[in-house]
C-alpha cells in the first residue's frame, strides 16, 4: 500500500505543481499555445502507445472500445455541463480540468492494479506521465486566471483533481483481487475516450488560437518524445 501511496502521488503532483507555475509568472499566450500544443501531442502518444495498446493486450477489443464510448460520452456531458456554468473568458480552462480528472482517475486506477500485481513502475513511464500532465495544467490554470478566477479557487481546483488521482491509484491497488483484465482494459479505454474528446474540443483548438503556425510543431515534438518515452518503459 505504501508504494502505491508514493507513486499515486508522484503521477498527480504534475497536475498541482503545473497551477502553481502558472501563478508564479504571467504566460505569453504564443508561449501558453506552444506549453498546449506540446502538451497535446504528448497526451495522443498516452492514448496510442499506453492506453490503446495495453487495453488491447489486457482484455481485447470489446471492453476496451465500450470504455472509449463511455468515456467520450461522460467527457462530453461533463464538458457541456461546465460551459454552462462558467465564464466564456475562462477558455479552455474548465474543460482541461475535466479532461485531466476524467482521465487521471482511470489512468491511475490502472496504475494502482498493477502496482499490487507485482509489476513495476518505470522512470520512462513516469516522465511520460509528467509531460502530459504539467503542460495540460499550466494551460488550464492559466486560462482560469485570465478570465478572472481567484488564485486560491484554481490552486485549490487543481489540488483537488490531484489528490483525485492519487486516491484512484490506492483505490485501484485495494481492487485489485476484485477486479479483472476486462476491467482494466474498460478503464483504459474510458481514459482513452475522454482524453480524445477534450484534444479535439479543447486543448487543440486552444493551442491554435494562442500559438497560431507553432502548433503543429510543438504538438508533433510532445508526441515524439512522449512515444520515445513510452516505449522505453
């Protein structure tokens, strides 16, 4: 239990640390779309190289393609729910902050399974977690601050998606005898199918806005050094 403690902590504190370094200057939103667009590419490699390839392993395509629908779906009404209730000046802050939540939280129950199964956890495979997150962060505290949010309401947002995250990843090493690979692989493909949803709504059309011709670059750079760190692991 303790070393799904450390690394249930270790995975969110990105989500955190990213708020506290958006407070900490004022980002330049060309420099803001390029934190996104690398972001964005780094979360795709998550999907294709983590969550896609070690759903199909687990459990086969079935239970993983229900969790990709059930996780669009949820996003998606999550999402809709947030516009109505947020500020249109906030931009893609509130839809991050879901996307983040709805994908941590599957990711790391995953995590937590595997933890209490006996494989381990590589360096690569946390740097990687680190690349996805931080910038997904920084970009939605960013976004919140400039539409007029409270510094103390978006740090506690984010410390509460982290510690979320962290609590899913203990919640998935205490399941781990109750549950199975079909499970698991439902779980990754519910983080898949969120993750998908918020990059093409959210985080993309986002970064475009602010880094205009930089975001294909910075997204393709995040994809490719997400993937070199995927595989590594």
């Amino acid at each position: 239990m303790g070393e799904a403690i450390l690394w249930g902590a270790v995975a969110a504190a990105p989500l955190l640390v990213g708020a506290v370094l958006a407070m900490l200057r004022k980002w330049p939103p060309r420099l803001l779309g390029i934190v996104l667009g690398f972001g964005a590419g780094a979360l795709m490699a998550s999907i294709a190289f983590e969550l896609w390839e070690e759903g199909l392993a687990l459990a086969g395509p079935i239970p993983l393609v229900v969790g990709v629908a059930a996780g669009a779906l949820t996003y998606y009404v999550a999402d809709r729910i947030v516009e109505r209730r947020a500020s249109a000046s906030q931009g893609a802050g509130g839809p991050l902050a879901v996307g983040a939540l709805l994908d941590g939280i599957p990711e790391q129950l995953v995590l937590g399974i595997g933890l209490a199964s006996g494989e381990g956890v590589s360096v690569a495979l946390v740097i990687a977690i680190v690349v996805s997150n931080l910038p997904e962060s920084i970009g939605s505290a960013a976004d919140l601050l400039d539409g007029g949010m409270k510094r103390s309401r978006v740090l506690g947002l984010w410390a509460g998606v982290a510690i979320v995250c962290a609590l899913a990843t203990i919640a998935g090493f205490a399941l781990a005898d109750a549950v199975g690979a079909e499970f698991q692989a439902g779980a990754s493909g519910f983080a898949a199918g969120a993750l998908l949803v918020m990059l093409v709504d959210s985080m993309v059309p986002d970064a475009q806005s602010k880094a205009k011709e930089s975001t294909g670059l910075a997204t393709v750079l995040g994809f490719a050094l997400a993937a070199g760190l995927s595989l590594a692991s």
